[in-house]
C-alpha cells in the first residue's frame, strides 16, 4: 500500500512535468496577493497541492523523503509563530500588536513589510496543515494491514 | 443582461449537479459531484466579481476538500448502499429548512444596493483611504492582514489546531500505538 508506484507512465510523467509550475504559480499567488487576487491561504493549498500529487503518484514513502513529517510539523508552527511573532516585534517597536507601521521608518514600506511577512506566515501553515492532513489521511489505518 | 443569463445558466446547472448528488449511491462519485458543485459556485463568485472568494473556493473547495475526501472514501469499506428508510421525516427537515432560507432572503437587501448596511460602515473608509496609505491595491489583502489583522491570525490558529487535531487522531505512531496495545492486553488480562 504505502509503496504503491503508480504503474501508468503517463501519471508519473505528468506529474513530473507540473510539480514545478504549480509551484511557482503557488508563490506568484503568495507574493502577488497585494496586486491580485490571492493571498496565503489559497498559495498554500496550491502549494501543497503539488506535493500532495507528488505523493498520490509516487507512493506515501516518496512523499516522505521529499518533505519529512517532523519537518512539516515544525513547519506547521513556524507559520503560526512567524504571524505572531510580527505582531510581537511591532510591540517591541513601540507600536501596538500587529500595527505595522513601526516595522519600517516609512508607515505605508512597514505596512508592505508586515502585510508580506504575515501572508507568508499564513502560507506556510496552510501549505504543511494540509500536507499534513493528506498524509494522516493517506497513512490511516495501514498499522493494521 | 449578461450577467442574469450567466447566472441563472450557472444556477440551473447547480440544481442540476444537486439532483445527480441525491440520485448516486456511490460514494465516488458523490465526491466528485461535490466538487463540480464547488466549482461551479465558483464561478458564480467570479460572475459577482468577488474573485478573491472564487479563488479561494476553487483552490480549497474543489480541489484540496475534493482530495481529502477521496482520500477518506477510499478509506471506508466498499459495498455498502445508500439506504433510504424513511423520506418523510428529511423531506419536512428540508422544507421547512429551505422556507426559512427564503423568508431570510426576502429580508436581506438587493444584490449590489448601495444603501446595505455593509455598504455604509466602515467600508467606504477603508475603500477610500487604503490605496493612499498602503500603495497596494488589493483592498481584500489589506483588510484581511492589516485592518483585520487579529481575525486573520485567529482563522491560522484555527487551521493549525485543525491540523494538530487530525494529526493526534489518524497519525499511526507505530511505537505509541503498540505500548498501548500491550497495556490494554495486561488490563483485559487482569
């Protein structure tokens, strides 16, 4: 089950051939979120869904290597942690939590600075939550086989 | 015009997705179906210009939801009917429901009336001076990381509790689950 190699070669080599443009689309998403439509939470699913095909085609263990549990679980806090973290610094700068002004000499260059920082935090939990979730969802129940 | 044909072409095919998600019995194709529905209510967010909302649907609704709960029904054992006992109960749940919806929609304020209440709040402060202050010119990103800022980090939150929940209920550690296995054996042997 969990070695499970997809055995159509036209599976594999699609997938192959996507993973990086979904990527990249992914972080256009992230970083173009103040111009266009988008933002961290839908550039994290993106994200995650090419790791997410990635595992579907290669098998659970493939997956593993690519992007280790332990690491995405740190990662899952990293996001969280890098959000508050911002509103924290900004206390640290005299400001309230979460003004962004602070961040920078010039208000409207602090709230740019925050308002990137915070959506990347954003990404990073979504994208490993649901890589996460996947991964449980997948690897469920293979104790018993 | 256009825009009315657009939608009630939309909703006609809505109802028509919602019909074949009743009729299947298979749990795949439920699934699938749910995901045309998503997708197609995306499209209808695009046709009222909220293309942050469609976005958001399309990525989270109908692909990665879609996923997961494949991943979910492959999961159940297979075989198993959908049974129908008794209709009447669900069908009086249903109406009833759904005359609710509708007294509720004739209370709420027509599509796009400049008079709503959402319209008069703080929404036209936040249109006017957003651009100048921010030079982003996304309003939707803006109010979401920076006026709402604590509501934003609260829905991380909620995400990152829904994932340490998922992870501490289905992850197999196979160590853990041992150590268990073998204490509950010596309680059920004493």
């Amino acid at each position: 089950m969990r070695d499970k190699i997809s055995s159509s070669p036209v599976l594999s080599v699609v997938s192959k051939i996507l993973f990086a443009p979904i990527i990249i689309f992914g972080l256009y998403v992230q970083f173009h979120g103040d111009y266009g439509p988008g933002g961290g939470f839908q550039a994290g699913v993106i994200v995650a869904a090419a790791f997410i095909l990635y595992s579907m085609i290669f098998g659970l263990s493939k997956g593993e290597t690519l992007v280790p549990i332990m690491i995405n679980r740190y990662l899952m806090c990293v996001g969280v942690l890098l959000y508050a973290g911002v509103g924290i610094v900004s206390i640290l700068l005299d400001g309230m939590y979460l003004d962004y002004n602070v961040l920078s000499s010039d208000p409207s260059t602090g709230q740019h600075i925050g308002i990137i920082l915070v959506e990347l935090g954003v990404g990073i939990t979504v994208a490993t939550v649901m890589i996460a979730l996947y991964h449980s969802f997948a690897s469920f129940g293979e104790i018993n086989e | 015009m256009n825009f009315l044909l657009i939608n009630f072409f939309l909703i006609s095919l809505l109802l028509v997705t919602t019909f074949f998600i009743f009729k299947t019995t298979s749990l795949i194709s439920v699934v699938a179906l749910t995901g045309a529905f998503t997708l197609l209510c995306s499209a209808i967010y695009v046709n009222l210009d909220a293309v942050d909302v469609a976005f958001t649907e399309a990525a989270v609704g109908s692909g990665i939801s879609t996923i997961l709960m494949v991943m979910a029904a492959a999961k159940l054992p297979e075989g198993k009917k959908n049974k129908l006992i008794n209709l009447f109960p669900s069908i009086i749940l249903a109406v009833s429901i759904s005359l609710i919806l509708i007294i509720i929609i004739a209370n709420l304020p027509l599509l796009g009336d400049p008079n709503a209440p959402i319209h008069l709040h703080v929404v036209p402060e936040y249109l006017k001076e957003s651009k100048d202050f921010f030079h982003i010119p996304n309003v939707v990103t803006n109010i979401l990381a920076s006026y709402r800022g604590f509501d934003t980090l609260g829905e991380t939150i909620v995400i990152f509790t829904a994932g340490l929940g998922v992870i501490a209920l289905l992850t197999s550690n196979t160590l853990n689950r041992k150590t268990n296995f073998k204490k509950n054996n010596k309680k059920n042997e004493r």
